[in-house]
C-alpha cells in the first residue's frame, strides 16, 4: 500500500506573486506527488502550499523548492501580519493513509539534515518531532520572529536541533514538524477595530482562558478593510469548528458586529468538515447524512459555516 502525507510547507512571500510563482514551479508536475494548491495573501505577505502524496518524493522537493526561496527571499526586507522566523517558515509533515505519526517524525528529521546540510540554515524541530518539551509549542519557537533570533539563537536553551547556532543572515531559521491535521481557520468580522477583535479572540484562544488547541488572535487585513480572528485550531476532534464559531458571533453581538464569512487556509480532513455541518444540520431540522459527496460537503459548508473561496478540494480526501 502506498504511503501517503500530507506536507505544508509556509514560506514568506504573498505579495509579488511572480515571485511566488518562481518559487512554487518546482513543486509542480512532479512523479510520485501532487501540488494540490498554494495560496498567497498580501496582507499575510505569506504563501501556504499544500502537497499530498509519497513522503520520500515529497522530501527532495521540498529541499529543492528551499532552495530555491533562499535564492529569491531575504528575510531583512520583508514584513507582514503573519509571525514568522525564516524565508521558510515551517514545514510540516501529517500522516494521512498508511503512514504513522513516528514515520512523520523520521521524515522531518531526514529533510532537516538535508537542509541544513545543504544549504547552511538551521532547523527547529516542533511538534511531534520536538527533541525538548519547551520547543513542542511552534510560537514558542517563533517569538521574537526574525528579528529576534539573531540573538535568541545564541542562547544555549535555544540552539537549534540542526546546525550551528547562527541565524542564516538572509534566510533565518525553519522549523521542521510532525504533526496531526490542524485547521487554519480565520473568521472575518465587519469591523476594523483590531481591539474588538482582541477582546474576540481572547474568548475561544487557550492561553487567555478559551478552547484548548486553540489558538488565536486578530488581525486588520488591509486588502479586504476588516479584521479578521486568525487562528489554528490544533485538535478539531476535542475543540471542532461550528463551537468555534458560534462562540465568536455571540461575543461579536457584544460589539454590534457581525460575523461576515470564515476562510480556510489550507486544507481540512473530511472528518472535521462532518463533525461541523451535522451541528449545523440538525439545528437546521435538516437530515444529515455522512455518507455525502463531497460537492455537497461543500454547498453546506459554505451556507452554514460561511466559508468563502471554498470549493471540496479544500477537503483532504477529495484529493487522493
């Protein structure tokens, strides 16, 4: 049986889309994988790829595709809403049919030593893959961004799991994980008061007394002229989407705000999907049936969820 996984690798450009074209190209048309979408954003300035397929495959591509953002992205003129630490930002590995979570951990582990190897630019391993409790969180990694790491590298907590703890001067750092599927979930509010939409994010975010495996916090996206609750949500089985949701539009009431659409960045496992359109199915007195196709998922979940730019390939398994 084929191994399949799910990589999505983040790197930081979302604005000129020639470049993030350059970039991409050699993720396309490859054997043994598929490119099933990246997704730039100019306010974000940051391009989210999606790939599915054979871990080994997916390696080599994604040390080759690396290589060529550090050819076409210095980290000390960019700038944008997204935290991130590296032209690269993370690269994740997800286990999707016959692949386990240890086997993830090994693949993270064998592209970080080719990277580093290859091109000089040292890796945190995050996640799954973490070598040290304090580094299993990601924004842990990440505080202090780019700019910040420079000197953070330097202390002995923070020296990275691949190479010499030295920031790449242009590129800065990656981190490199194993991990379930989480969902990158952004709710759009009809405001452009970034205070409110704090006040918002603090109710559903983990850290600050919400939902555990969320995390959160709000954005002003100047492309679009609202705000936005950005957030992953890390295990949409213990904390799923319309609970979520629904939490967000009752405390917008507070503010006379309403919630106008919902985006997906990325995609989502079917699973995730079921579990939020029978919440919304059977407070409807509609008849849910988990058997449905995937074009039907999508009518729903873009009626009752809200979801814009949506369509059943945002859907993991409508892919393979």
């Amino acid at each position: 049986m084929n191994k399949i996984v799910q990589c999505v690798p983040n790197f930081s450009e979302g604005r000129d889309l020639e470049k993030v074209e350059q970039i991409v190209e050699c993720l396309k048309s490859k054997d043994g994988f598929k490119l099933v979408s990246y997704e730039p954003d100019a306010d974000y300035n940051r391009t989210v790829v999606t790939l599915l397929g054979d871990p080994i495959k997916i390696i080599d591509a994604v040390t080759e595709f690396t290589g060529k953002v550090l050819e076409l992205i210095d980290m000390n003129f960019q700038s944008g809403e997204h935290p991130r630490m590296g032209a690269v930002d993370v690269i994740p590995f997800i286990p999707i049919e016959n692949v386990s979570m240890e086997e993830c951990v090994e693949y993270a582990n064998t592209i970080a030593q080719k990277i580093n190897e290859q091109y000089h630019i040292p890796i945190f391993l995050y996640a799954e893959a973490a070598k040290q409790k304090s580094r299993v969180k990601l924004p842990a990694i990440r505080k202090g961004e780019f700019e910040g790491m420079k000197d953070k590298i330097k202390e002995e907590k923070w020296y990275p799991d691949y190479g010499v703890n030295e920031m790449h001067p242009t590129f800065g750092v990656i981190g490199i994980g194993a991990r379930i599927p989480l969902i990158a979930y952004n709710i759009d509010l009809g405001t452009t008061d970034t205070k409110i939409t704090n006040n918002i994010a603090k109710a559903i975010r983990f850290s600050s007394g919400g939902f555990r495996h969320v995390q959160a916090g709000p954005v002003y996206l100047d492309g679009r002229g609202h705000t936005q609750v950005t957030m992953n949500i890390l295990d949409y089985k213990k904390n799923p989407i319309y609970r979520i949701l629904e939490t967000v539009k009752m405390e917008a009431k507070r503010y006379d705000i309403n919630v106008t659409s919902c985006e997906l960045v990325g995609l989502m496992p079917k699973g995730a999907l079921l579990n939020s359109l029978s919440y919304y199915c059977r407070v409807n007195g509609i008849e849910y049936n988990k058997e449905m196709s995937f074009d039907e998922m999508t009518k729903l979940a873009i009626k009752y969820i809200g979801f814009r730019d949506f369509d059943s390939l945002k859907i993991i398994e409508a892919n393979i």
